[in-house]
C-alpha cells in the first residue's frame, strides 16, 4: 500500500482563494486592502491573474487552477515586489522541499523570459529563470531542499525581471516534507538581512533544482 503525501504547508499557494473576474486580473497593493489571503505583500503591488486573460497577443493560463500570480504587478513593475508568507509548524531537523513554478512567455515587446527570485528565512536561494520565450505562458518547476533550524520559516518570492518585462509569473507554491532529500543538507540560518541572488550558491545550504521541461500548457503551440 502506497504512502500518503504530506500535506502542503503554504496557504492558498495557487492563489485560488481570492476570486478574480475571467480574463481579468486584481491587483494587490503592499499598502491597502485588498488583501491576499495567507501572503504579506511587499514593494509596491502583485497581481493575480485570471487563466483566460490576454494581452498584446499573449495568453496567460495558469499552471494549477484558474489563477496564478504576477510579481511584476498590474500597474508597474517594481524590483521590489514581493510575497512572503510565515510558515509555522516544522519539524527541526527535518527535510522539507519547496516546489514552485515560474510562468513564462514573449512577445519582444511588453513581456520577456521571466525571473523570480527566492528566499528562506531572509537568506537569498538565487534567481530561477524560466527562458520559455512563446506567446502563450508556459510554467517551468523548480525546487528547493531545506532543513529548518525553528519551527517556523519566512518564505519569500520577489520580482526578478528587467523593468521592461512584464510578466513575471508565479504558481503552485508547495511546502512539504521531502520525498528524496538531497545527503546531508545543511540548514537554513535563522532570519539574516536578505542578501543579493549573486550570493545564492555561496550559501551555507543545498539546493536542489529540479526543472520539468514538460510545459503545462505547450500541446497548444503549433
């Protein structure tokens, strides 16, 4: 008999939650409501995006579910935008895998390959680039193995795009215990100022990249 998978950790990690109109999209600010249920929003604004939304000849369906969010926001697109949620209830000393996809797509205009970038416990994990560059957004997986040192975790994903690129695409954030952990994986410090992405693989941590080159939505180019 098969073993059950761990429960996801993250709350409302495809950003599922808050309903936004079809086609559409919402744009949540760092400084007034609305609010994006289970995450802090920080710089200026994030946007979650409606999968039947499109623009300047760009589809943008979501990896899980109907909605996904943007980092770069509805309005601009500040290097300071970010989500980051407090995760409560680990087990010291245990392995955790933290998945999530990054949506790409091109238009060599408006939208670009998209970068997001990702910290643990206020220390950078680097910069994950998904270089899909078509005209319907494609999802590329990434994940990253940790062991915490508290029962508790600050998980951070910050907009890694050039100020020309318009989408910067995040989906279906998991935490849970790791399946196939990486030998000997150092731990995640406590919070620590969060240092720049260059500085990611001279962390004091293992990092695991696992990248699925299987897109989610690619048997709709031709």
């Amino acid at each position: 008999m098969g073993t059950a998978k761990a429960a996801n950790l993250i709350t409302n990690g495809s950003f599922e939650v808050d309903l936004v109109p079809s086609a559409d999209y919402t744009v949540y600010p760092s400084s007034s409501a609305p609010s994006l249920t289970g995450w802090t929003v920080g710089g200026v604004e994030v946007a979650v995006v409606n999968t039947l939304f499109n623009q300047a000849g760009v589809q943008f369906p979501a990896q899980d579910g109907d909605q996904w969010l943007d980092l770069t926001g509805g309005n601009g697109n500040s290097a300071s935008n970010n989500i980051s949620q407090a995760v409560s209830g680990l087990n010291v000393g245990s392995v955790y895998t933290l998945t999530f996809y990054v949506g790409s797509a091109s238009n060599n205009s408006l939208f670009f390959p998209s970068t997001v970038n990702v910290s643990l416990g206020g220390v950078s994990q680097g910069s994950f680039t998904n270089p899909s560059s078509t005209t319907t957004l494609q999802w590329q997986e990434f994940s990253i193995d940790f062991t915490p040192t508290s029962t508790s975790e600050n998980i951070a994903f910050f907009n890694g795009n050039a100020s020309n690129n318009f989408v910067s695409g995040l989906d279906n954030v998991t935490l849970d215990l790791a399946e196939n952990p990486i030998p000997g994986p150092t731990s995640v410090p406590g919070p620590l100022p969060l240092l720049g992405v260059g500085a990611a693989f001279g962390l004091s941590r293992k990092l695991r990249q696992r990248i699925n080159t299987a897109q989610a939505n690619s048997n709709r180019i031709g």
